[in-house]
C-alpha cells in the first residue's frame, strides 16, 4: 500500500489534502512524505510510524537513545552528513543505523562497506537526525574551525596546540619549538560544540553534571589530505576545559640510530651497552627533550624477529608495527608498576618503560633486567647524566641492586637546527671563540684554516677569511624556516657508562661529588660539551646551545 493511501485509510489526512499534496509533487518533485509534513497535514512523528508500519522497519526514538560511541566511530562523519544517517549501536555483526531514508541503498552499501557489518535500517525523524548529528559531531561551523586551526598547526609545523578557555572564548596557541605562537580565538557560543567535537572525536566522555575530570585520548584525521595523528589532553579550569592537541604523522619514518646525529664516541658507548645481556638503559632530560623519541630508535635498533619487545607507556606516544604496546590507566589502578610486572609475565626479551615514575617501578625494572634478564630501556625526567643517577639513588632503596642493574644513562636536549636553505658561515664572536677553547674544540691548526670550506656569498667569505678567526654557522634566514634562521631540531647528548667503579661507589652510596669527578677523570663528556662540538661542525649555534643546556 502506498504511503498516502496508508495516511488516508488511518484517517490522519484527507482525500482532498493527499491530492493537493500529489499536485505540489508533480509541480516540485520531491517525497511525498516531505510533502505532507511541509505542508503540516501530519507530523514528522506520524510520517514515520506509517512508514514503519508501511516498510517493517522500526522507528527510531534519537531524543532518548543512548548512542554508543564506538558504533558511530566505525563510519567516517563525512557519510553520515552526507546521507543524515546516525549508527545508534552494534549487536555483533549487525550494525543498527538511524537513517531518513531506510531504502537509501547507497547509503546502506556505504555504511556496509565503512564499517565490515550489516546494517539494519531504523527510520529516524528529521529534526531529531539533526539534532543528533549536532550533538554528537558538533555543528558545520565547529568542523570548520577545528579544520583552520589544524591547518595552521601544521602550516606552522607546530609540535602541538593549545586551546586556552577564557572568559571571552577560547584561545588558540600554537608551540612551535619552545615558543608560544598566537593564532587568535574561537567565540564563546562556539567553545562548547568545538571542545565537545574533539572530545568525541578522541573518545572521550562528555562533560557531566558531576565536575569534570582531566581525560586523555586520540584520534586521526587528514589535514589538506594528509593524516596527522592527534594525542588530546584535557585541563579542568574555571572558564571550561583547556585542550593541548599533540600532533604527529603517524606514517613519519621513525629514525635510526645512526640518524640521530649522535656523536661518534657516544653512538660507541650506546651501541656497547645495548649489545650486552640485560641492563636497564635510561634515557633522560627535561620535557620536550626527545626522550621517547630515542627511546623508540634505541628499541628498534635491537628489535629481531625472533625477539618479543613490549612497552609500556603512558600514553603511547606512537604505534609501533612489531612491538606490543601497553597503555597504562592510572585512574582504574593499572599503574606503570602493575603495567610492568605483568608485561614480564611474558617473558618479553626487550622492554621500553616511558616514564619512570617512582621507586616501585624502578626497582621492578632493575630486578627484571640483572642477571641476564631482558634488556630494559626507561625514560625519566632529569637535568643530566649525573642528576639522572641523583634522582636513581634517591628512589632505589636497594643501592646494591641498582649498582649491579644499571648499564648506561643517555642524557640529553633539544636545540634548534641551523637552517640549512639559508645557511652561512660567519667569523665566531670572541666569546664562542673562547667556549670552544675551554671544550678542547679548537685547535692551532683551525685558526690558521679559519675560512676553510665557509659557505655564503663571495663577500662573507672574504670577510671570514680576512678576520682571521674560526667560521660557525648562522641561518641568515628564508621563507623555509620563517626567517628564524633555524629549521627542524637535534638533540644533544651525553653519555654515562657505568663501569666496575662507578658501580662500586653507587653501592656504597657515594657522595654524587665524588662520583661525578670520577666520571669526567674517565673522559665523560658534558651536554655542553657535546652541543658545543655540533655548534662547531654548523649544526646548531652556540647560543642555542647555552640556552638549552645552561
């Protein structure tokens, strides 16, 4: 039975009503359903229980239906806009959809294909699909603006962005390198459907009546067609919730270690311990310092097939093909500690630890990696090498266990890369003249050769040539590094062996004097000494250098 002689038999339109309707269709194709609810002869609500009982397929109630958010995730928003279709929940391999037009085969074959399981079609009401959409994807204007404020992230090749909840809005701040770029403000009728949508989208629970808590998530999107992985972190304030968007390529190649412009004599020390049976290998410094970064390589550079590598992480930074990966939840008690011991239930050979955060996980991997046990690698927060073991000493109880466990400590920095579109090569200033002198770093042999290979225009050279004195490298600035005269960064680093020694005066507690002077009586290097030596071969600058590790 057609549907306006459905409405007519249920005595919900008349006959005179459905023939006006049909003229309206024949003059402006369109459904007649539409039609009839256009012209308020009957409600979207009646509409759609005549088609129930018209097509068999059950109306959906989207005011009250609780949506499972894993469900609407397993279709891409733009299809569920496109064809105003909504999942509302998956019952196996059957996905239910709320959809306006439950014979949309189309859209269906879409969904089908989007999500690997069959769609069982409700009918839902046109405001309410709306509405819900809204709700759940927030408005066009909200994707609109989360869509600028990623491209700018990107085009400014910023690390991560900060969404500041104010009184008047929302602020938007780029962190290119240590540095806070502002990128103007999102209004304060938008800050609630643009926060909403990228909690959504990271999977994240929606701001309560009880208060708000801190949360963590992720997702991926494309950026001008490009994927870009987004870690998000949510900050409670007085005005709203504060976002920090951490932004990745999440198919960038993960660098080896022989790419990670280590030192010679660093790259020795690190590959050495990295070969020997278990161990735990530290890599430290400050925030932002690469630490996870290396870590990764480090891992990867001892990664075998025939070898299982687990991590455990908090969050994980980045998915690794071959590893598994373990997230820890600090919230439901399953602690970086607890996250450990179980992982070594798995007789893993290779175990990453991001994040040493007390002496309990510390000590279970020092227990884990001695004797032969799997090698261990940990990162932690610390000034240096020397502070590194400080902050051991004080967290480990069992100083004998630490001495016997301990293989190496990599510390290291960021510092700005000199921009190698611009780059120049300049007369050193008398004071990096004087701080290459006191590193070991200049010879006789180079101030006689003082311009030798200098790069820059004709009058630069002659200039160097003329004063005498060593050349460095300067970015004189271009359009490639936005005329900072730095492009992309490099890391820093030192690097401590623990040798029969050192691992004597850990165990009898050593004042960190004393122990630090017996490291650099063996030629152990500083972080100033090791950037210093990367300012020389026009890496990076000296002031970079200073700045990040004075």
């Amino acid at each position: 039975m057609r549907i306006g002689e459905l409405l007519v038999m249920n005595g919900l339109i008349t006959d005179e009503q459905l023939e006006q309707a049909l003229e309206e269709q024949r003059n402006h194709p369109a459904k007649l359903g539409e039609i009839l609810v256009g012209q308020q002869f009957i409600t979207e609500r009646q509409l759609a229980e005549a088609l129930e009982f018209q097509l068999g397929v059950p109306v959906a109630n989207m005011s009250e239906a609780a949506f499972d958010s894993a469900a609407v995730q397993l279709i891409p928003e733009s299809l569920a806009r496109k064809h105003r279709v909504l999942p509302i929940g998956r019952d196996g391999s059957k996905l239910r959809v709320a959809m306006l037009d439950p014979l949309d085969h189309e859209a269906v074959k879409q969904i089908q294909m989007a999500s690997g399981l069959h769609v069982l079609p409700m009918i839902a009401i046109r405001t309410e699909m709306d509405e819900a959409i809204v709700r759940y994807y927030g408005s066009d204007e909200s994707a609109e603006e989360l869509t600028r404020i990623l491209q700018a992230g990107i085009e400014s090749k910023a690390e991560g962005i900060h969404l500041e909840a104010a009184e008047s809005g929302l602020y938007v701040r780029l962190r290119v390198g240590d540095a806070l770029q502002d990128h103007g403000r999102a209004a304060k009728l938008l800050q609630p459907a643009l926060v909403g949508r990228i909690k959504r989208l990271a999977g994240l629970a929606a701001e309560g009546t009880d208060k708000p808590s801190p949360q963590t998530g992720r997702f991926q999107t494309d950026v001008d067609h490009k994927p870009v992985e987004i870690r998000v972190s949510t900050l409670p304030t007085m005005h709203g919730e504060d976002l920090y968007l951490l932004l990745a390529d999440p198919y960038s190649p993960l660098l080896k270690l022989s790419e990670l412009d280590i030192g010679e004599s660093n790259l020795q020390e690190i590959e050495k311990a990295l070969n020997e049976p278990g161990g735990l290998l530290i890599v430290s410094g400050p925030r932002a310092a690469g630490r996870t970064s290396t870590a990764y390589s480090l891992m990867e550079h001892n990664r075998a097939d025939d070898r299982k590598t687990v991590s455990v992480e908090d969050p994980i930074t980045r998915v690794m093909p071959g590893f598994t990966q373990v997230e820890v939840h600090e919230q439901t008690g399953f602690t970086m500690a607890r996250a450990l011991r179980a992982a070594l239930r798995h007789k893993p050979d290779l175990v990453m630890v991001d994040g040493l955060p007390d002496g309990d996980t510390v000590e279970t991997a020092l227990l884990a990696s001695r004797y032969g046990g799997p090698k261990i690698i940990g990162t932690m927060t610390a000034r240096s090498a020397i502070d590194t073991l400080r902050r051991l000493l004080a967290m480990e109880r069992d100083a004998d266990l630490l001495a016997s466990s301990i293989a190496c400590i990599v510390a290291q920095r960021l510092v700005r890369r000199v921009c190698r579109q611009c780059v120049q090569t300049v007369p050193a200033t008398d004071e990096e003249i004087r701080r290459f002198q006191e590193a070991g770093l200049l010879s006789p042999e180079d101030l006689k050769n003082a311009a030798k290979g200098t790069i820059g225009n004709f009058r630069l050279f002659v200039y160097t040539h003329i004063s005498g004195k060593p050349a460095v490298a300067r970015g004189a600035g271009c359009r490639a590094c936005g005329h900072t005269g730095y492009r992309d960064r490099i890391a820093v680093q030192e690097v401590l062996t623990i040798d029969d020694t050192l691992r004597k005066l850990i165990a009898e507690r050593r004042p960190i004097a004393e122990i630090e002077k017996h490291a650099q009586a063996q030629g152990h290097k500083s972080l100033l000494h090791d950037g210093l030596a990367k300012a020389r071969e026009g890496l990076t600058t000296v002031e970079e250098v200073l700045q990040a590790t004075t």
